[in-house]
C-alpha cells in the first residue's frame, strides 16, 4: 500500500480531531469547559482593575491567549496564564512565543500559588469560584484587583459591577482587602 499525500493529510485531521476532543475531556472534567471573553470586556476589565505598566496579571483559564496579549500589549503588564487544556495550551503558546512578558503554564490554577498576582481576570463556574474565593483569602496580598466575569466570588463583596452591553453578563472588580468577608 502506498502512502498518498491524502492518507498523509487525513490522518493529521484525525489526530487533530482526537486531540482535540481529549483536551476538551480534560477542561470539562476539572470543571469548565472553554468559552472565550471578548477583547472588549477584556479591555474593559483590564481598565476597571487599573492594570498598570510592569504589574502581574493573572488570567485563570486563558485559553489561546488573547487577554494575556491584551493586557500585555495595551497595558504593559507582565501576563501569566493558567490553562489546563492541552490544545489551548499549545496554541497559546505558539501564538504568544514572541512575547517575553507573557508566560503560559499548562497546570491547575487551583493548585498554584497566585501571590504575586496584582490582578487577576477570571470567566468560570461558580463551583471554581467557591474554591477560588477560599485560595484567594488564603494567598494574595491585600491590594490584589480581582475581575470575574459573569460570575461572583462568594463571601466577596465587589468594589464595583458592570453591564455588559446593557445584558446581563456582569463583570465585578474586587478590591481584595482581608475585610471584604460578608
């Protein structure tokens, strides 16, 4: 049997496509599965936490990258991202190879110590957000911006919520400061 170029091409598709599907397994058994936010809500959050030049913005659940290269682009921060999928991870960090201020780490954001965060975006579950809410008290630093979209910190009351677009997707920006407990 001969190999054709056509074998060659659908076998690629075919490893793609399981890849793929193994990657998305992997994101909905830890809890989430992959929906992106919008440049502008990024932007957005981005402005509402006051990100500045040369602070550590954190983005748990990444995803390809965009936020990361917003934050770092427009607003000069120094960006890491969480991502657990594998085929998120790799095209995150092909897309973003050229910039040395963002880094990309395919782990559990839950089981990584997010201390030197300055702001922190996030668009998850609510179940993430209760265990969230727990390492937040329990790592950062007062003064840390937390941007949740759409979905709130328990136990958190948010400095500030905003209306997407008139809809009722929100984003709250929390000043984390250890009172803020309810």
């Amino acid at each position: 049997m001969q190999i054709t170029i056509e074998l060659v091409i659908l076998g690629l598709v075919i490893f793609g496509v399981l890849f793929w599907q193994y990657s998305t397994l992997i994101s909905l058994y830890s809890g989430i599965q992959y929906v992106y936010s919008k440049d502008s809500t990024i932007k957005l959050a981005c402005s509402m936490a006051k990100l500045a030049k040369n602070e550590n913005y954190y983005e748990l659940g990444s995803g390809l990258g965009r936020g990361l290269k917003i934050a770092t682009n427009n607003f000069g921060a120094n960006s890491t991202g969480f991502e657990i999928s594998p085929f998120h991870y790799l095209v995150s960090k092909f897309l973003t190879m050229k910039n040395h201020q963002i880094k990309i780490t395919r782990s559990n954001f839950l089981q990584f110590d997010l201390s030197k965060a300055d702001v922190i975006y996030c668009y998850l579950c609510n179940k993430l957000m209760n265990s969230l809410s727990i390492q937040f008290f329990k790592q950062l630093k007062p003064g840390t911006r937390i941007v949740s979209y759409c979905f709130e910190l328990p136990n958190i009351v948010p400095k500030k919520t905003e209306i997407i677009n008139g809809k009722k997707l929100r984003l709250y920006i929390i000043w984390f400061i250890l009172s803020f407990m309810v």
